[in-house]
C-alpha cells in the first residue's frame, strides 16, 4: 500500500511540476506578447499623433494663405477707394471751377 501511495505521489508531483512549467512558459509567452502589443499601441499612437500634427499643421499653413490673399485684396480695395476719393474730389473740384469761370 506504500508503494502505490508514494506511486501516485511521484506521479502527482511529476505532473504538478508540469502544470508549473507549462503554466511559466504560458507566462512567458503572455508577457511577450503583452509587450509586442504595446509597442505597437504605442507605434500606432505615435503615428496618429504625427498624422494628426500634419494636418492640423497643413491646415494652418492653407488658413495663412488665405488671410494673405484676402488681406492683399482689402489692401488693393483700399487703394481703390483712396484713389476713387482723390477722383471725386479732382472732379468737383473741376465743376466748382467750371461753374464759377461762367
């Protein structure tokens, strides 16, 4: 009776020291993937980050263009309205002097 005690105690031992070593490796094997899986998390937040960053960056760039365009055409019409002005008053300066030499 002995001898099938320490039997089935060898044999339990035997296969709780594989349960043990099979349960490691699957540790192992979690842990490196784990961390495979994070370095490309971050790899992929790193890349949307830096799409991100592009396009908010190529969207300032196009705003600026067009507030130089824009602000190039009030200066244009500016320059329109000064020289309409000095036009008006080159002109009635002419019909005062017109009138006044009948």
């Amino acid at each position: 009776m002995d001898d099938i005690i320490k039997k089935i105690v060898e044999v339990e031992k035997g296969c709780s020291e594989d349960v043990e070593h099979a349960a490691l490796e699957y540790r192992r094997k979690i842990d490196t993937l784990k961390y495979e899986l994070e370095n490309k998390k971050a790899q992929a937040e790193a890349e949307i980050l830096e799409s991100n960053r592009k396009r908010a960056t190529s969207l300032i760039e196009d705003a600026n263009e067009q507030v130089k365009a824009e602000l190039k055409e009030i200066h244009k019409e500016t320059d329109l309205l000064i020289q309409d002005r000095e036009l008006c008053k080159a002109i009635k300066e002419r019909i005062v002097l017109i009138v006044l030499g009948t």
